[in-house]
C-alpha cells in the first residue's frame, strides 16, 4: 500500500512538472472528441455548425471538462498550494518591515532554544557510553558533613560479598602519577580502579584486554589501560602499544590495553592512564581512599540497592564501632551522580529558552492577527468572488508556514555560529570534569528539534487568522460600518496575547533576577581570605618519601620563590583554596577531643597540612591563639589550628587553645590546638562551611604540594618566572597547575554555573523585555489606530490632550498590570525550579519581584507614549472627514 502511494504521488509530481505538455496533450484529445461527436451529427443532416454546437451541449463546456480532467489527474492541490506559495511571497514581499521582524522574533527563538538544547541533548539526552546505563549506580557512605564521601577497602569488600543486589560491584579513585617521557617528568591524570570496573561498566578496550580478575592484588604484576587521546598523542596511536612499559612514579607499568574513543568517566575528570589498585590500604579499617560503582541485578531498583546496603553498613558500624559508628551507605543512579551539578542549570536554561521562543510565537501570532484585520477587506471580497473559507484558510496557512520556514533558516544558521561561542565559554579545567559536553556541536538532532519547534510555530500563525476568518462575518467586511465593531473584537484578542507574553517575561526576568543575585552573593562571599594578588603553583618531586629531603627542599623552594621581585610572601598547604569534586571530600578526617568519653570515631573534619607563613599569605584572620612558626617540627609536640566552626562544634561556650585532638591516623600522638582562624573557602564555593583543622608542615613534610604566594606587581605575569624559577632548583621538580587564584575563583565550577545561568537567562530576558515591549507598542498603537474616529470626536466634543493621554496611558497600564499580576504569580511556582540553582536567595525574594515590576511598568510606559502622543496630536477635522 505504501508503495501505491509513492507511486501515485510521484505521478502527480510528474504531471505537475509537465504541466504545459499535459495540458497540451488534454487540449489535442478534446478537440479529437469535439471533432468526432460533430462528425456524428453532420452524418444525421446537421449543418456544420449545428454539429459543432450539439457536440459541444454533448460533451460539456471546454473549461468544465478540462478542470474535471486536471481533478481526475489529482493535481489540482498542488497546484493551489504552489499558487498559494506565490501569492504568500509576493504578500510577504510587499511588506519588508512586517516580514523582517517576524522573521528575526522567530529565529531568535529559534536560535536560542536549539543552541540550549544541544547542550541539553548531550548531557541529558545521549546515553552514557556504557552498557545499559539504567542498571549502573554510584555508591557512597554517608558521614556527619555530607552524603557522597569515599568508603575503606574493608567496607568495600563487605558490601561486595554481603549484598544481595548488584550484579557486580567496583571501586575507583581518582589520581595524579608522575610520569617519566623521554627523560623529563610530568605529571598527568589518572585513576586508580579494581579489576572489574571496566566489565562493571560495560566497556570493552579499543586495543588489547581489560584487567583479569586477581590483577588488582598487592602480588599482581603493575599493569594500566590507556585513554584514546593518551595513546593518540603520547604514542603516536601506535597498535602496537600493547606489551610496551610506561614509568609512572618511578615504577614500570605493562600496558595491557586502549579505552575505546568514545569512552569518558566524568568523576575522575581527564584519566589519561588508569592503573588496577594492587590493595591500597589492604586490612585497615580507618583508610577510605574509594568510590564504588555497581550495576544491579534484573529487576532490582535503586531504592531496594539503597535498603540493602544501608543495612549492611548498619550491620558494619555493629561489628566495628570504632571506625564505622557514623558511616552510612548511599547509592544513587549512575547519572545523577556524573551529572547532579548541571543537570539543574540545563533545564533551567531550556526552560528559558522555550519560553523565550513562546514569547516570539505569540508576538509574530499578534503581528499576524493584526495583518489579518488589515486585510478584512480583501479577505471578504475574495470571499465574495467565489472563495471557500477553507480555500482563504490554506493560504494564511501558507503564510504562516512560510514565516516559519523562514525563520527556522535563520534560527538554524544563527545555531550553528552561537554552539562555538557557547562551548568556548567553558574552562578547559571544567571541561574535564564535564567530558560529555564535548560532543556539543552540529548534528543531525539540531535540525530536527528546530523543525518540529518551527512546524509547531507554523501551526500558532496559521491558526490565528484562520480564527478570525471562521469567525467573522466576511458580508461585513465589504461594509464601512462594520470595521469599529469588529476591529474592537480582535483588538482585545491581540491585548490578551500581549498579557500572556508580558507575563512569560516577567517570569524570565524574576528569574535572571534571582540567579544574578545570587550570582552577586556568590562572588561577594566572605571566603576568608585576601584573594587579589595570589597565585598558586603545584610543585611535585620523585625519589624516597624522605621527611628530612622533603623539608629541605620545601625550604629550599620557599626561599627562592621568595627572594623574586614582587613576591611578598609564600607558603605552602597540602591543596590549595577552593578545591572541588571528589578530590576535596578525600581531606576529610575523623577527629576527636583528646579527654572525653569515646565510644567511636569522633567528627569529621577537613584535614589540611600548611606551612608557616600560608596564613599570613593568604591573609586569613586569626581570631585566637597564634598562627605556625617554623620552630613548630617533628621536635616538638605535636600542633594544631582550627577554623571558627569546628571551634563552635567542638567547644561551644569554651577556649579551645591549649585543648587536645587526636586524628584517627595518629591516635597515640594527640595535637595542641594553638590557634583558631576565621572559615576559610578550602572547598566549593557555595558549600556551607565545614569543621577544619590546619597541621604543621615542619610536622608531617612531603614531596607534593602546592605553592601560594602573593606578590606586589601583576600575579598572572609573575607566574611563568615563578615556574622558571622552580625548575631551576632541580630539573627533576615537576611544576605545573599555575593560576592565579582570582581566575581559580572566577574559573571553579560553582562560579561558572552560576555565572553562565545568570548571563543566559539574563540576555533572554532581555530579548524577551525588548519583544514584549514592542508588542505591547505593537497593541496600542493598532488601538489607537482603530479608535481614531472615537478620539476625533471626543476631541471635538472638548476633550483635552491630557485626557486622551490618560485613556491611552490607561488601557497600557491595564495590560502592564494585568502581564505583571499573572507573571508574578506564575514565577511563584516556576522560580521554585531554581532553588537548588540559588545561593542565598530566596525563590520568592521580594526585592526582585518588586524590581521586575518596576521595570515592566517602565517599559510599558515607553512603549505607550508614543502612541498616546498620536493619539493626542489628531486633528479632529481630519479624523471626522477621513471616516
């Protein structure tokens, strides 16, 4: 049947491209039956033209017959619709202005929704690339500071063999290796994983075999898997890397196979080399290096994982009080934990966009429904000449998805110029932690989103003026008298579109609003520290964990970064402000006050190592106590500094200096609290503030470390003489990951999800402000148009200019309050989608709403003086004698 229709339509294309031939042919073949049916009649005695006459009464008129032949042919639509085309282009032709905006308004939208939905349709829609990903989870333990911390190598195994759930079950974590290459050393990204974790995904090696069971064992042979991009750059894309040896951190690897390229596993970033665990703190339940990733059994939810393993963890904290009394577990979808982040800002920022594309529907569907009533009269004596309604309706169909077509085209190519400038806007640093954004470009998904959003838009524009035809009385049309009337119909049409698209921006603008306030509060946070002028710099070095080497060549960098022009002071810390992601909840430890009842582990706090003089660099306040010195090392008794909100945990209403605390690592060497300094922002940005506890470096020294230090002249040039420098001590130091901390701020991940939130709903906003202004301009001034009879003769009955201002003035306020009132309400509801987008803010701030309104009411008020100005500047003479 399917092939009927094919064949049948292709026939119909073929005569209607043969049009001329066809109609050539019909022409021949009726004057051959003309012919023939006369001839029958001159046999019967007819005179020749008596035949010709009764032929023609025979067969029917010429032009009859030829219509019910192009009919039988099933051309005839096309036709109509290929005139209609014609007839739209030359209407559209003649109305540049009309045309060029509408198309522009829907291609904006156009532009915008397809450009967020790629982004959407990478992160969101496209699969991961892994097996059945609907099946993979994360798993996690909670503690007292969060619920997605690292689990021990006991816990891991408990969960492996106890649960009931999982088909498999796997760990990872993510790690930095030294990486020798011709002689020079380098540090690079890597992962640390257990056997199965690549069949646990589901991901088959490119090139080689993936990790045998038993191979992540203290006793197995060190072997690592490549990424694509490591093998293509570092090897050449050599197949036969398989077999060869690479150095990381001074031990030979056999590498044993190539990661497929399409593969990414965005919570350990960029891996270029990923190494089996070969038992990472092996029998010790207080060591948590892990992340686990299981796939479940058929059948089986995430709630039901979740029930089963928290019960095991409760049936842990039992066995092992000590180390496990407040650890928990926690499983979540695989996805939700890749993309938890974005995942909010992308659908805030489609729904924004969407909106910002109803706006532009609803406004060209106004400046179509306006055209519309201009043309009633053509439309009635069209109507009068023999015209269907149906036949009146298919052309402003044929308008409608000529604009649409129109302005997908636009849309599309202003898609193809904003995917770049978008995806050049993400730092590479965030680009690693957000691999699968990396597929945003153009594709074939693009296009067929924007025609089924243009095909939609197509339908809005033919149905409004189809509307109004059904609707109205096309005999009145053709009278003078009927014009007011209905004119006034359409004009509250056209006001009520102009409410709802007034309203769906106010919604985008409480939004932008929102978001950039808390934006604001973001980047004006107290992060505890003097940001400006710092710079940072990793520093690593190989060889033997030696302390007395380590603090000598520690003193030794210090002291030449130091002795540089324009550097002020440095120091050192185990990471450095503003760390994220997996690799900051490592820091956290369990500490407890040396000389209470202890019935288990104590709280969690963030552990990190500093050097004397990293305070007074950073600038941090001391609120008690005093700050390291350098004749605080292993000589001594063991100290400590806190911040002010393990000081507030901890000793609520006491003085923490001269107490003790005990780390779960070093249970029998308690440290004294010698300090407390005001929170400093060691993690995320927007995370609440977090117990700390800061160690001398004198006291626990070792070759990785990162270098602060704050200068009098331009940091970000200071940073390639910094790096000079360190390299000049030993050619064998690795020195990399310089910033300034100003970009690390403006660079993190927090920042620029807030920052791109903010600045692209701020711009649709913007656009969808300037669209609804010029709609309501586009209303008031048709208003004003249609009532210039009624303002004449108001005029000439005594009417002052400043009264018809005011009728004018009044009837836009009327639409401006009612567009505020219904957006307003409308964001009350939508805004609540963006709570855990919001920094300090509320979804319902008064302040915004109140601003938002301020605006919309200064608009308005601009976009109606105008028109009121008109309207007041009419001549009533002229008015009258013109109706």
């Amino acid at each position: 049947m399917l092939t009927d229709l094919v064949h049948d339509l292709i026939y119909r294309l073929r005569a209607l491209a043969r049009r001329q031939h066809v109609e050539d042919e019909l022409r021949q073949e009726l004057q051959y039956h003309l012919e023939r049916e006369a001839e029958k009649y001159r046999e019967r005695g007819l005179s020749a033209e008596s035949a010709i006459r009764q032929a023609r009464l025979a067969i029917g008129g010429p032009e009859q017959v030829r219509q019910q032949c192009r009919e039988a042919r099933g051309t005839r639509l096309l036709e109509d619709l290929a005139q209609d085309l014609r007839f739209a282009v030359r209407q559209l032709r003649k109305n540049p202005g009309f045309t060029s905006t509408a198309v522009l308004v829907f291609g904006l939208g156009i532009a915008a929704s397809t450009a967020i939905y790629a982004f959407v349709n990478e992160a969101l829609v496209k699969p991961l690339p892994y097996r059945d990903p609907s099946t993979l989870v994360a798993l996690y333990e909670r503690i007292p500071v969060g619920d997605r911390y690292h689990l021990s190598e006991f816990d891991y195994q408990a969960w492996k063999q106890r649960n009931r759930v999982f088909r498999s079950l796997d760990v990872y974590r993510p790690e930095r290796f030294t990486l020798k290459e011709a002689g020079q050393l380098e540090e690079v990204s890597g992962a640390l994983v257990s056997d199965g974790f690549f069949r646990t995904l589901g991901i088959a090696p490119f090139l080689g075999r993936d990790f045998r069971p038993g191979e992540d064992r203290p006793s197995a042979a060190q072997m690592v898997m490549l990424s694509y991009e490591t093998w293509r750059k570092r090897f050449g894309a050599n197949p036969q890397v398989v077999g060869a040896t690479v150095a990381l951190d001074g031990d030979s690897f056999l590498i044993v196979g190539v990661l497929p390229r399409e593969f990414h596993f965005a919570p350990v970033g960029r891996a270029e080399f990923w190494r089996t665990l070969h038992g990472l703190c092996q029998d010790n339940h207080e060591c948590f290096p892990y992340y686990g990733v299981a796939r479940l059994q058929e059948g089986v939810s995430v709630g039901a994982a979740l029930e089963n393993i928290s019960s095991i963890a409760q049936q842990i904290a039992v066995e092992f009080p000590k180390t496990n009394r407040d650890r928990s577990a926690n499983v979540i979808p695989l996805t939700d934990a890749i993309l938890g982040d974005i995942r909010p800002t992308l659908i805030a920022l489609l729904s924004g966009a969407g909106l910002l594309a109803l706006i532009g529907f609803v406004n060209v569907s106004s400046l179509l429904l306006v055209r519309a009533e201009s043309r009633r009269r053509e439309i009635a004596v069209r109507g009068a000449l023999g015209a269907s309604r149906v036949r009146l309706a298919r052309q402003f169909a044929v308008e409608g998805f000529l604009l649409a077509v129109s302005g997908c085209s636009l849309g599309l190519a202003l898609t193809y110029g904003l995917l770049g400038v978008l995806a050049r806007q993400i730092p590479a640093n965030l680009m690693d932690n957000m691999p699968y954004l990396e597929g945003v470009r153009w594709n074939w998904h693009l296009p067929i989103f924007a025609v089924a959003i243009s095909t939609l838009g197509g339908a809005l524009f033919s149905a409004g003026p189809a509307l109004h035809l059904f609707f109205s009385d096309m005999q009145q049309g053709l009278m003078e008298g009927g014009r007011t009337s209905a004119g006034r119909g359409w004009r509250r049409l056209g006001s009520s579109l102009v409410a709802v698209e007034l309203a769906i921006t106010v919604v985008l603008l409480v939004g932008a609003g929102l978001l950039s306030k808390s934006f604001y509060r973001l980047l004006h946070l107290d992060i505890g520290i003097a940001a400006d002028h710092l710079a940072v710099l990793h520093v690593a070095w190989t060889g033997p964990d030696d302390d007395k080497r380590n603090l000598a060549m520690e003193r030794q960098i210090v002291a030449r970064i130091s002795a540089l022009p324009g550097v002020t002071s440095v120091g050192v810390s185990t990471e450095p402000a503003f760390s994220s992601g997996e690799g900051f909840s490592h820091l956290f430890t369990h500490y407890r006050v040396a000389g209470r009842a202890y019935v288990g582990v104590g709280d969690e706090a963030f552990d990190q190592t500093v050097s004397a003089g990293y305070f007074e660099t950073v600038r941090a306040r001391l609120l008690q106590g005093r700050y390291f010195n350098d004749a605080d090392d292993a000589s001594k008794p063991g100290v400590a500094i806190i911040n002010r909100t393990m000081a507030w945990q901890q000793f609520p209403g006491e003085d923490p200096i001269g107490k003790r605390i005990i780390s779960q690592y070093d249970p029998n060497h308690p440290s004294e609290i010698i300090g407390v300094v005001d929170d400093i922002k060691d993690g995320p940005l927007d995370r609440k503030p977090t117990a700390a506890v800061y160690n001398p470096y004198n006291q626990n020294p070792f070759n990785n470390f990162y270098v602060t230090l704050r200068t009098s002249q331009s940091e970000k040039a200071m940073l390639p003489s910094i790096v000079r420098t360190v390299h000049a001590i030993d050619g064998g130091l690795i020195a990399d990951q310089e910033e300034t901390m100003t970009d690390r701020i403006d660079n993190s991940q927090a920042a620029y999800l807030h920052r791109a939130a903010a600045w692209i709903v701020a711009a649709f906003a913007g656009l969808a402000l300037l669209l609804g202004t010029v709609g309501l301009y586009g209303v008031i001034s048709y208003s004003v148009g249609q009532r210039r009879r009624e303002i004449g003769v108001r005029m000439a009955l005594g009417a002052q200019r400043h009264s018809v201002y005011r009728l004018i003035l009044t009837e836009a306020a009327w639409l401006a309050a009612l567009g505020v009132t219904g957006g307003v309400l409308s964001s009350l509801g939508l805004t609540a989608l963006l709570r855990g987008m919001l920094f300090e803010v509320s979804p319902w701030d008064a302040g915004t709403l109140l601003s938002v309104a301020c605006v919309l009411a200064v608009a308005a008020l601009l976009a109606s003086y105008v028109p009121a100005r008109r309207a007041a500047s009419v001549n009533p003479t002229e008015a009258l004698r013109a109706e």
